[in-house]
C-alpha cells in the first residue's frame, strides 16, 4: 500500500467511525502503517470530517515527515502495537458501550462465540491519564494474544491488518460490549468455557465459516 493510499483510507475510517457512534468529536485516532510509515490521525480534529491531506505520516520513531497537522496524543500507543505487537493497524474508540464496560469490568467475558475474533474475552488495561507512555504501555500488555483492548474508564483499542479490518472489530466488540451489559441487567450472563470455545473454532475451520460459497 502506498502512503496516499493509507491516508486516505484511515480518513475514510475515521469518518466511518464517528458515522457509526464509535467516536464523538475529536475523542479517538485511526493509523495504517505502510512499509517504514504510519499514516495516523491529527490531534484535535473531528474524526466525522477528517480529510486524506490533514493526516498526518510519520516514520516508525515518530518523527512527522508530511502533514499540516500534528498527531494524535496516542502516537505512543499506536506505534507501540506496530513495533511489539507486529499491527498493521490501530483504532482507538471512546464508543459508548465499550467505554461502559470498561468502566465496570476486569475483563468482557466471551458470551459470544463471535468473539474469538477479538481473542475470546477482552482485558481491561489499568487506568492511565490518556496521551502518556504509562497508557501505551498499560494498553500494549494487556493486548498481548488479543485483537482487542478495553481502556479502563477510558473507550478501547483494536488492531488488525488493516484499518477497515480493525474498525470491524471496532463494531464487533462495542457489541459484544451491548449484548454483556444487556444481559448482565437481566441476570449473570454464561461465559463461553475453553472447550466451547475450541468446539467454535473446529467448526469454523470445518465449515469454512465467514466464506461465501457456491450452492450444489
């Protein structure tokens, strides 16, 4: 991918997002690395109108080397899930559901087989001021083994190889976020154990589950 395509496409997703409710405002950041570049979100702008031309690029030490803009405060974190955790990709959202559940839980239990695309239940990172080196590396432990990170009192991250791919993941779970806190209002919700979880894992394999296919 070429970084104008990067750029374009984590403006696309950042206005997907806020279009979605996963962001208000200014409040969250989209970055697409591309060979020894990160194309990522400027500080302070709205998300909603986000432009390819006002995101910025910086190389894989943080130095900006293109944009108007400076970036966002969470380039720690963002580089951070590059460099240790191999992404492509990173969104951070404060999106409602989600933001909740991490004002509340240790971890969002799997009650959903859907969400072994996040790596099954979801962590919780310690609470940290936003825009630190102490949150990128609360956030950045907590997302070993995961594709996704609840913030505690904070919103959440995601990461995937690609910024459509990690804002996917976004959707999934800020409702897997809904489906728990819905349930848990009418009772204690069921977790998934490791042997259901692995059962889910063998059929999808199986049935090539996620795939279209021709009828016989």
């Amino acid at each position: 991918m070429e970084i104008a395509e990067a750029r374009e496409r984590v403006a696309a997703v950042a206005r997907r997002s806020a279009a979605q409710g996963l962001v208000l405002g200014s409040a969250g950041n989209v970055s697409q690395r591309t060979e020894d570049l990160l194309a990522i979100t400027p500080t302070g702008a709205a998300l909603a109108d986000v432009q390819a031309d006002e995101v910025c690029v910086v190389d894989l030490e943080g130095r900006q080397v293109d944009g108007p803009l400076a970036p966002t405060s969470e380039l720690d974190l963002h580089l951070g899930a590059v460099g240790r955790h191999g992404a492509g990709a990173v969104v951070h959202t404060h999106a409602p559901m989600s933001t909740a559940a991490a004002c509340v839980l240790d971890e969002l239990p799997c009650v959903h087989y859907a969400m072994l695309a996040l790596g099954g239940p979801v962590p919780v990172a310690r609470y940290e001021t936003f825009g630190t080196p102490e949150l990128a590396e609360s956030v950045l432990d907590a997302l070993e083994g995961r594709t996704a990170v609840l913030m505690a009192n904070h919103g959440a991250v995601t990461v995937g190889d690609t910024v459509d791919a990690a804002l996917e993941l976004s959707l999934l779970l800020e409702w897997a976020a809904d489906v728990y806190l819905h349930a848990a209002a009418a009772g204690r919700p069921r977790e998934l154990d490791e042997s259901q979880r692995a059962a889910v894992v063998d059929a999808a394999l199986a049935r090539g589950y996620g795939s279209t296919k021709a009828a016989e």
